[in-house]
C-alpha cells in the first residue's frame, strides 16, 4: 500500500508543477475576452451563417455593436470578433457552434 501511495503522490506533485509551469506560460484568462466571449462567438456564427463577405459583416458587427456593446468596450469586441472571424478554420469550428457544411459555404463568400 505505501508503494501506492509514494507513486500517487508523485505523479500528483509532477501534474501539479506541470500545470503550475504551463499557467504561468499562458498566464491568466483575459477578463474582457470572459465577459464577451459567448456574443463574440455567437456574431462569428451569424456571419458565417449568412454567408457574408468582409465588408458585408463589417457593417453587421458595427450595427450589433452600437445595439447591444457599452460604447467604451465596443471597439475592443468588434476588434475580437474580426480576429476571429480571420482566424476561423475547419479546425476551430465547433467552438463556434459551427457545421463543416456551414463553413464551407461561407468561406468563398468571404475570400472575395
């Protein structure tokens, strides 16, 4: 039983300092991102959707921000939904609610 346990508490103090060396890498959540990110998500998923083009879900984003975004933070969303949407590929998708199918149809649209 204390075998058990000396390989337990080791591997626990190893995932600990692990964790603790990769927190400190990529340093704490940004709090901006925390409070917007389920409408950032949300607007990148409308542009794909209807299928817009850059300029197209420009003006979307503008108007839904100067609706719904405090004046003093809504630079900084539209900002973050933009770098979104450029980022935005097969591979991070589903963390935008999104269907392979969906993407592919918008992709064109957008690379106009």
């Amino acid at each position: 039983m204390d075998l058990l346990r000396d390989v337990f508490v080791d591997a626990y103090e190893h995932s600990a300092s692990r964790y603790a060396s990769i927190r400190h890498e990529i340093g704490d959540p940004d709090p901006f991102w925390l409070q917007y990110r389920t409408d950032i998500k949300e607007q990148v998923r409308d542009v794909v959707v209807r299928q817009s083009e850059k300029l197209e879900a420009a003006h979307y984003l503008l108007n839904w921000a100067h609706q719904e975004v405090t004046a003093s933070d809504r630079d900084k969303v539209i900002e973050l939904t933009e770098e979104q949407l450029l980022v935005l590929n097969e591979g991070n998708i589903a963390r935008m609610r999104l269907r392979p199918s969906e993407y592919t149809a918008w992709r064109p649209n957008w690379q106009k």
